[in-house]
C-alpha cells in the first residue's frame, strides 16, 4: 500500500483561487523523464527547459525526490496509485465541505499525461469516481484539447483542459483559438491585450483556468527558467 502523500496545496497561484472560494489541489509528477517515466510526451526543447519544476521549492533536492518517487509509483504500482487517489481526493472534497468551499483538482501540475484513460482496478477513470468534481490542467496535446472543445463522448464533461503554446507549436496554438479553445502563452515582463488577434487574460491572477472565457490566451509571466528562455518558448510582451 502507498503510504505517500499524492496530492499537494500547489503554488501561491493555486492559493490565491481561495479568495474565489476554490482549494485546489494536485500532483507534481518529476517531469522530461527524470525518473526515467515519460511524463510529458509533447514537450518541446523549450519548455523543457523553462519547465516549471524547479521553480520555487521545486529547487530543493526532497522536493525533486518526491516527485520522482510518485512518478515511479505511478507507473509501476498503478492500481495502488489511482487507489490512494481516490482517497486523498475524498477526503479534500470533504475538508473542503467542512469550509463551505469547492475542491478542485489538477492532476498534471508538472506532466502531461492523458488521465482520461487511466482506469482502476474497478475499470473507472478518476472523472467518473468524482463526476461532481471539477478537474483542470494544461496539454501540449492537440487531439486532447479537440476532444474537449467539441465535448466528444469519449471524454471526461468535468476535465477542463487549457492548450500549451510552444516554440514549435504556434499553428496548432491559433488552430485551437480559432476552434474556441484557450491557449496559454508565457510571455517576457508584460502581457500584451492581444496575440496573433485574440484577446490576452491575465493568467497569473489565480490558477482557476475552467472560470475562463472562451477563445482567449491566457497571458503568463516568465518565470524561473523561462528568464533565460532563447527558443521562442517565451514571447515578447508586446500586442500581435
């Protein structure tokens, strides 16, 4: 049995959606295949190397072996993992309850992987365990993101997903857009109005991305890594 501790409070960002009466809580994963597990399989050589993972207290060494350590409890002790979830996330919906708020969760805080298809040893994905329950997270995935805007059968009515834009990603980036989706884009000091004609929200006000609008880029400040961003990964801050 997995005695790790799978879900965590997150970042400030995360924090600040309580103000909005929302505790999110998710799992760092060891991203770009630290743990020698695949867990961000559309990553670009850019956000690779602006990943998020090392920034704030994901510097320090418990920090990245923790993550590694759930990354490799995923993979090979799976049914025990989505177990263990279940019950964690149980138990923050009650918490949260007990507060007169809502628990809202982020499976990928630092991966990418396609939690729609992962199912228990009851043959049940995480979605339909909680289909009260409100899930987000980011992908880089394109057939992910369709799946979501055109609310195909085949996936979860409760996951929010929000599209990556990369270096090498921008056609399938104003492709989503131009679908209804939203896109997420870091940019350096300054968040434009506008990129490639659509309208930037501020994205670093608070994690909640399901409370979006439609058909908007969600506009993110440079952080950690990202400073030293030379790939395109980062864009200039400047209205496109």
């Amino acid at each position: 049995m997995i005695k790790t501790t799978l879900l965590t409070s997150g970042n400030q960002k995360i924090l600040k959606g309580e103000k909005l009466g929302y505790i999110t809580k998710g799992i760092h994963l060891a991203p770009a295949n630290l743990s020698g597990y695949e867990t961000c399989r559309w990553r670009s050589k850019g956000c690779t190397m602006s990943c998020l993972n090392t920034a704030g207290r994901g510097q320090m060494n418990t920090i990245q072996d923790s993550r590694i350590a759930k990354t490799k409890l995923f993979f090979e002790q799976k049914s025990d993992f989505l177990l263990k979830l279940a019950k964690e996330i149980s138990s923050s919906i009650k918490s949260a309850i007990k507060k007169d708020m809502q628990a809202v969760f982020r499976l990928n805080l630092t991966s990418d992987l396609m939690w729609e298809n992962e199912k228990d040893a009851e043959g049940l994905t995480i979605f339909e365990r909680f289909k009260d329950t409100t899930f987000y997270d980011y992908t880089k995935s394109f057939s992910r993101m369709a799946k979501f805007i055109n609310q195909a059968e085949d996936f979860p009515s409760n996951y929010h997903l929000t599209f990556s834009r990369s270096e090498s990603n921008d056609k399938v980036a104003e492709m989503v857009l131009a679908m209804g989706g939203n896109v997420a884009v870091v940019f350096r000091n300054q968040l434009p109005k506008t990129w490639k004609g659509f309208e930037v929200v501020n994205g670093d006000e608070t994690d909640l991305r399901f409370l979006d609008k439609k058909g908007v880029v969600v506009g993110l400040i440079e952080k950690g890594r990202a400073k030293k961003d030379e790939t395109g990964f980062v864009q200039e801050g400047v209205n496109s």
